[in-house]
C-alpha cells in the first residue's frame, strides 16, 4: 500500500494503474486504501503548513519533507478534499461504481493536480 501511496504523492500518474492492478489482486479494501492515503497526505500537509516542526510517525522523513514540499499545503489542502469526497461517495448507499475505479481516478487526480506548477 505504501507503494501506491509514494506513487501519487511524487506525481508519478502513469504507475498508479499497474500498482493498482497489483493491489486489486492482492484484496485490498478501496476504502481502507482511501483512509490510509488521507491519513498520508494528512501528513504532508502537517509537514507543508509548518516546516520547522519535529516530524513524528514517518519512515522516511527526508522523502515525506521533499513530498510536502513539492505539494504545498494549498494543492495538499485540495488533494484531502478529494480524498474526503472520494470517502464519502465509497460509503454512499446509491454507489454503483466499482470501488476500486473510484479510488484509482482519485489517485489519477491527485498525481495531477500535484505535477502542476
């Protein structure tokens, strides 16, 4: 799951599709997918909005910085808005589309939006 979750965080939107293949073999759940990258980028955006503070409870801190970095905390504040709809249409009751579908055009923004300057 980290995997996909560098992969959109460093803008790499054509590798989202083969991981997410990989992950759909492997079972996992779109919304715990969803959870765990508002949890991620809800990270990065406490690292952009305040850049000076002690980083805790990230693996790799040099790369969590240079992530945030890139993003900013405004298109990071975008990138959690995305996530919390995503979420929120995932949990709906009127939900037709696959699950996994949604996810993965989630992600395929989100990379997007980030690569741009």
């Amino acid at each position: 799951v980290d995997d996909i979750l560098h992969v959109v965080a460093e803008t790499r939107a054509a590798e989202i599709g083969p991981v997410m293949s990989k992950l759909q073999g492997q079972g996992v759940n779109p919304v715990t997918l969803t959870i765990m990258a508002t949890r991620s980028f809800r990270t990065l955006y406490r690292i952009a909005a305040n850049p000076g503070a002690p980083i805790y409870g990230v693996r790799d801190r040099d790369r969590a910085m240079r992530q945030a970095r890139n993003w900013g905390a405004v298109k990071l504040e975008t990138a959690l808005a995305v996530l919390t709809e995503t979420d929120l249409k995932l949990r709906s009751a009127g939900q037709h589309a696959p699950a996994l579908a949604l996810v993965e055009r989630a992600f395929i923004r989100l990379a997007m939006l980030g690569a741009q300057r």
